[in-house]
C-alpha cells in the first residue's frame, strides 16, 4: 500500500528547529517523521477530546451547576490563591 504525499514549505524560528533537530536525533528519526507523528498525535489528542465531550453535550442542568457552585460551606481561599486585582 502506498500513502499519497504531500511537499510542504515550512517556516520555524531558528531556535524551534535545533529543538526540534535535537529531539529527532535522540529518537533516531528524521525531522520530517518527527513532525509527521507531532501533527498525529495533535490531531488524535484533539479528536479524542472532541468525541468525549461530544457525548456529555446537552447532559448538563444549568439550575443544578449553579446550585452546586453557590452552596455554603468550604473555606475561603488562601492568600495565595486569590488573584491580585
């Protein structure tokens, strides 16, 4: 089986592509495979994401998020966690 190909011209900051150099090298692949598995793996992360949120859409009760986010109790943030305003 044959997989079609396509050229692609592609512009990287100097710095990203010695990264990337490096990082193939390690692994023993070219930066071509390299990017080839990169943008895979992107897209399987992403589609992935999709279908699993995909499933719960419509699912939710806005009244019960609501009611859960204003119920008493807890404790109040620490100082830490409070943002600067």
């Amino acid at each position: 089986m044959t997989t079609r190909v396509s050229t692609f011209s592609l512009r990287l900051p100097i710095s990203l592509k010695a990264a990337v150099e490096r990082m193939a090298e390690a692994e023993g692949t070219s930066m071509n495979q390299f990017f080839v598995m990169a943008a895979a793996e992107k897209l399987a992360a992403i589609q992935t994401a999709e279908t699993y949120f995909a499933a719960f859409r419509g699912r939710g009760d806005l009244n019960q998020a609501l009611a859960f986010l204003s119920r008493p109790g807890g404790e109040p943030p620490r100082p830490e966690d409070e943002i600067d305003r």
